[in-house]
C-alpha cells in the first residue's frame, strides 16, 4: 500500500511538470512560488497539498457528478509516508479498497489534469 500511495504522489507531481513544460522538481517549485505569490515545498509527501496545486481539487469537490472519483480522492489521500515503517499491512479488504482507489484516483489524474 505504502508505493501504490507514493505512485499517486509521484504522478502529482509529474502532471504538474508536464503542465508547466518543467524538468525538475526545483524549476517547478519556483514556478508554484510565481504563481502563487508565496514559497511552496515541492518536496512534499501531502496528496492534498500536491493535488490542490493542481487546480482540479476544488473542482471535485464542487462537482456532484464525481462522487467515485472524491471518494477515490479521499482514500488517497488518507496515504501516510510512515507506512513504509509499518509491520501492519492491514487487512485485506482494506488494501483492496486502497488499490481500487489508486487506480480510480489515478485515472482521474490523467484525464482531469
């Protein structure tokens, strides 16, 4: 669970530098700052932060339509990095709905961003 949740911090942060025709994760903090007026961590693990950047957040929380996709959304975001230092892999129905969301939230990603 711990890299399918660092999967969609990864592609966060890949589609805002394909957005932004940027390289590094450097060159993309720099262009957050400019846009936002204010420094920004790009080095950050936080599916929310990542994914507010992105503009697509707060349509989906205004969109009733997407109830699949926010519900995704927010099973994702429910991702810790400490996972990587748990014994517990969790249950079996909990790492299933876990997947099921990755992939829900990631193609969400890809057609959304």
């Amino acid at each position: 669970m711990y890299l399918a949740g660092y999967s969609v911090e990864c592609k966060l942060k890949a589609r805002l530098m394909e957005v932004y025709g940027l390289h590094t994760l450097e060159q993309l903090e720099l262009e957050v700052e400019r846009r936002l007026g204010r420094p920004v961590s790009l080095f950050t693990h936080s599916i929310e932060v990542l994914f507010g950047l992105t503009g697509a957040r707060e349509r989906l929380l205004r969109d009733p339509k997407r109830l699949a996709a926010l519900r995704s959304y927010q099973t994702c975001n429910a991702w810790r990095p400490a996972w990587r230092y748990s014994a517990d892999d969790g249950t079996e129905d909990a790492c299933t709905t876990f997947m099921g969301a990755v992939e829900e939230f990631g193609q969400f990603i890809d057609h959304n961003i």
